[in-house]
C-alpha cells in the first residue's frame, strides 16, 4: 500500500514538472520565438506603418545598414560602454563583495542596500540621476560647498561629460548584481583554505589572487557575460537621462532602433538593425563565455 501511494506521489510530481517545464516552454515561444521570428520577416521587407501593405526587398535592409554611418556610432559607442561598465561593474562587485561577505547584521543590511539598484526600475534610476547631475542639481551642489569645483559642472550638456556620466550611471546599477553574484561565491568558498594559507605565511593579496579569484572564476564568467548582454541591449537610463544626446553621442543601438521604428516609421529596417544586434550580442556573449570558461580550466 505504501509503495503504491509512493508511486501515485511520483506521478503527481512528474505531472507537476511537466506541467510547469510546459508552461515555461510555451511562454518563451510565444514571448521570445514568435516575435524574433516576426522581426526577422519583416528585416527582408520595406514594412511601414503608414502603408497598407509591405513588399519584399531581400537583403536590401542589410545592404542600407552596411552604409549607415549613423548605425555604425551607436554600434561603437554601445561597444565602447558596454565594455567599460562591464569593467567597472565588475571590478567594484567583486571589492563590494569582499567587504561585505561578513555575517554580522550590519552587513546583511549593506548587502540589501547594495543590491537596490538593480531592483529600481532603470525609468526610475534614469529621472533620479537626471535630477542630481543638473548643473544646480545635488552633485554640482556638493562639490561647489567643498571648493572641488569653482563652477558646476554641465555633466549632460556636453558629449564627453555625457558618456561619462552614462557610463558611471550604468555602472552603478549593474553594480548591484555583480556584487551579489560575487558574494554568493565568495560564500561558498571554504574557510580552511584562507586558515591553511595564513599558516603558510600568505599575505592577504596574496590569498586574494591565488584563492578568491580563482575560486570564483565561474561568477565571473556569469557576471561578465550578463553584463556585456544588459549594456549591449541598454534603452531606457540612457533614454531617461540624455535621450541619446547632446548631438547623439549616447544614442545606443537600442535607441537608433526604436527612432527608426518609431519616429521614421521605417519597421522592415528597424527590424533588419534589431536582427544585426542580436547576431552581434550572440557572437559576443558567446565568445566570452567560451574564452572565460577556458580561462576557469586554467585556474
């Protein structure tokens, strides 16, 4: 009788995963197959909303992206932002961690606040440091009273100083996932290994390269790639707080599209840009993971 109710619960449960791994399948189809397969018949038409019809142009969209010089600045300047953040993100998640892989109640409360831009929506971050890089807004304010500056700063008004400030705004909203994902490594790490090398004379740098980055290679893999990812298809911080400007020098890729889509009202061509970026974010993040991967053998 017992091995009977056993067998009835198995089932249950079986029918449970399968119903659940179903469910999963079928939104991602809907959600994710079924529009990137839309985008990709539209990239080979001449699509526009303002027309009752499209016909189709082959690889004509494709031909027009190859001289669009527009396209390919918002390419590199997506490039050039996603691997600096990725960078800075990364570097400061991991010293975050460090310090926080404590278990005192005070850094458990500095964990949770550490991971809170992550959480904020990216409209929400975008209006909050629009306000506090205003040339009277709280930052300008602070460095005036502290005689860092004799003038404030135009941290939007001017190319440079706009990539900049996008760049550390980006970067301290990602920094919050990267320090938890370092953290939740740094945890699983054995403390005998830090006590066995302190026996042996190792000085806390040295631990630090010889134990604690190797041990959490395969965060980093996870962390770099994740963010390579969330820079390369970034939309809304950037659109919030510059809208691609002063003279779209932080227009991202994700933004030309939308303009294309939305404001030119050339759809089949979005669609063609849209396809090349996720051809682009495959080929990157896939390079990544494998080079980072080796690298984890290596260790």
């Amino acid at each position: 009788m017992k091995s009977r109710s056993r067998w009835l619960r198995d089932v249950r449960n079986d029918l449970g995963l399968r119903l659940i791994a179903a469910t999963a399948l079928l939104l991602y189809v809907i959600f994710i197959v079924v529009p990137v397969l839309m985008s990709l018949h539209s990239s080979f038409t001449d699509e526009n909303p303002l027309q009752s019809g499209s016909n189709f142009i082959g690889l004509a969209n494709y031909r027009t992206m190859v001289h669009d010089g527009e396209l390919h600045a918002t390419v590199l300047y997506t490039l050039a932002l996603a691997l600096a953040v990725t960078v800075v993100a990364n570097v400061v998640g991991i010293a975050f961690a460090v310090l926080l892989n404590r278990s005192k109640l005070s850094y458990r409360v500095l964990r949770t606040v550490a991971f809170l831009p992550q959480v904020v929506s990216g409209v929400i971050v975008g209006f909050v440091w629009k306000t506090i890089l205003t040339e009277d807004g709280l930052l300008n304010n602070a460095l005036t009273r502290l005689h860092l500056v004799k003038e404030p700063v135009d941290w939007l008004g001017t190319p440079h100083m706009a990539q900049l400030s996008v760049g550390i705004v980006v970067a301290w909203v990602l920094s919050g996932f990267t320090t938890v994902v370092y953290l939740a490594a740094l945890q699983n790490i054995p403390p005998e290994l830090y006590d066995a090398s302190s026996i042996d004379g190792a000085t806390s740098r040295q631990q630090f390269r010889m134990i604690t980055l190797r041990l959490v290679a395969p965060a980093t893999t996870i962390s770099v790639t994740i963010s390579l990812i969330t820079v390369l298809k970034l939309y809304d911080v950037i659109t919030v707080l510059t809208s691609g400007g002063p003279a779209n020098a932080t227009e991202s890729t994700a933004q030309y599209i939308v303009k294309l889509a939305f404001t030119s009202d050339r759809f089949g061509y979005a669609s063609a840009v849209a396809m090349g970026l996720l051809l682009l974010s495959a080929v990157i993040a896939l390079s990544v993971t494998s080079f980072l991967r080796r690298r984890e053998i290596d260790l």
